[in-house]
C-alpha cells in the first residue's frame, strides 16, 4: 500500500513536522495541518507570528528546514514546484503589478507568455473583469492611474488568468481604505463563492477572516494557538490568548457575527 492510498480526498495541501528557522531566531513550527479543498482558509495572527512566512512556504517561494510540505499528494520540491505552481494564483499585499505594463498587459502576461492566442488572451480578461467587477476602461491604464482598490481588483484577475487549483492572498486589503475594502470583502466572498476554488487568505483583521473564511487557523509566534471555525473561536477559545485576541476585535465582529458576551 503506497502513500496515496492514505490521502485525504478532501485536503489540498499537506503540512507534516514543518519547521522553517530565521537568523533572528524566529521559528515556525507546525507539527501537523491540513488546509481543506474547496474551502476558504484563513491564516490570522498578530504581527510578525508567521502567517506570511506560511504563505511563502505554500508557495514554494521559501524552502522549510525540516518535514514535508505537499499539493494535492504531490510533495512540494524543487523539482515539482515549477508545475506545482503553475497551480496557484498569488495575490501580494501591493498587488505585485508590474508599473511599465497596463492593468491588460499585467493580467494576460502569464498567458501570452503560455502561448496563447491573442483572441483566447482578450476573452479571459474580458470574463476576469466581469468577475472582478473592474470597469473595461481601467484595463488600458497603467497601475500608477489605478486606484488602490482597482490595483487589487487587477491583482486579482492576473491570479487567476490561468486557472489556478489555488488561490493564495497575502492580506490583499490590508492597505485600502474602509470603504473601498468593505466593498472588495463583499466581491471577494462573492467570487470565491462562484469559482469554488481552494483559497487561503493571510489577514490580521478578525471580521474580514469571519466574513471570507471556513476555516480559521491562528498563529502566534510561529505556533497554531487554534483551528477551527469562527464560531468554535468565539465560543471555545482554547486559551487565554485566544480569548484576548478574540475580545481585542469584539466590535468589529459585532455587525457580522450579532451580540455575543465576552470570550472566558
């Protein structure tokens, strides 16, 4: 009985006895994690507890020291992570948009680059844009001219222009204004919704991790402190410093998850 005939069909990727140690001392340690396909999972945290460090390690872009990190059963190497990652989308925190390429340029590059043909580019940005809900007109700017909303709505679509199994965002509104990313959130739920694909979102915002999420997994200082969902955290925090983190963000969740008293 080989590997695979123990896999998990429902898990995408696969952590086991990962750790990834820094010069500054800083180590990230996760024993055991299993992010669900099909579902949003979200990575939340203080700062500097090794969220985005997660991040990259799923990506392939950092390597970790010790365990195994996989993708669909495939084990992520440095011999697979190229078609591995030809997988994923990856939307950066600054959106990543390349300055000297219009919004059209930067989505289609990963295409054109793919061998695609012109017609075939133009129908995918057109179909991203309306998923995105980005006005045509703004693909023919330049990101300069692009509103930060605009920029990640761009981002967006040029991480998704492929197709990806995988959608990874590295606290993709954490820069916006409130109300430009209230209506980015609203978007968002709405087109992880309508593709079904496995997401894993990087956030330090409570309600945004409620309002996206499936699936919570809060680190601190390189540790998985809980997993679950929103309402496992709200009402069975397994420490006290979920209880503070939880209470710390009480009004914002107010709105979305309706009166409840304070964490024990």
């Amino acid at each position: 009985m080989n590997a695979a005939d123990h896999a998990d069909p429902a898990a995408m990727f696969c952590l086991h006895g990962v750790d990834k140690a820094y010069p500054d001392g800083f180590l990230l340690h996760i024993p055991e994690l299993t992010l669900r396909r099909g579902g949003t999972t979200v990575l939340i945290g203080p700062s500097g507890c090794g969220k985005s460090t997660l991040l990259h390690l799923l990506l392939g872009l950092e390597a970790p020291d010790r365990g195994t990190l996989s993708l669909d059963d495939t084990p992520l190497t440095p011999a697979t992570i190229g078609a591995l990652r030809r997988r994923m989308g990856f939307v950066a925190q600054d959106g990543g948009l390349f300055p000297h390429l219009t919004a059209a340029a930067n989505v289609g590059l990963m295409a054109t680059y793919s061998g695609w043909a012109y017609p075939q580019v133009e129908a995918r940005i057109t179909e991203l844009a309306s998923l995105a809900r980005l006005p045509r007109r703004a693909l023919d700017r330049y990101p300069t001219q692009l509103s930060g909303g605009q920029r990640q709505r761009v981002s967006l679509m040029r991480a998704l222009m492929l197709d990806p199994d995988v959608l990874l965002l590295d606290e993709p509104l954490g820069a916006l204004d409130p109300l430009v990313r209230y209506e980015l959130q609203t978007d968002l739920k709405a087109a992880f919704a309508r593709l079904a694909k496995t997401v894993v979102l990087v956030t330090h915002d409570l309600a945004e991790a409620g309002l996206l999420g499936d699936w919570i997994v809060l680190l601190r200082e390189g540790r998985i402190v809980q997993q679950g969902t929103m309402a496992e955290l709200l009402d069975r925090p397994r420490d006290s410093f979920v209880s503070r983190f939880v209470n710390a963000q009480r009004a914002p969740l107010s709105a979305l998850q309706g009166d409840r008293p304070p964490c024990p």
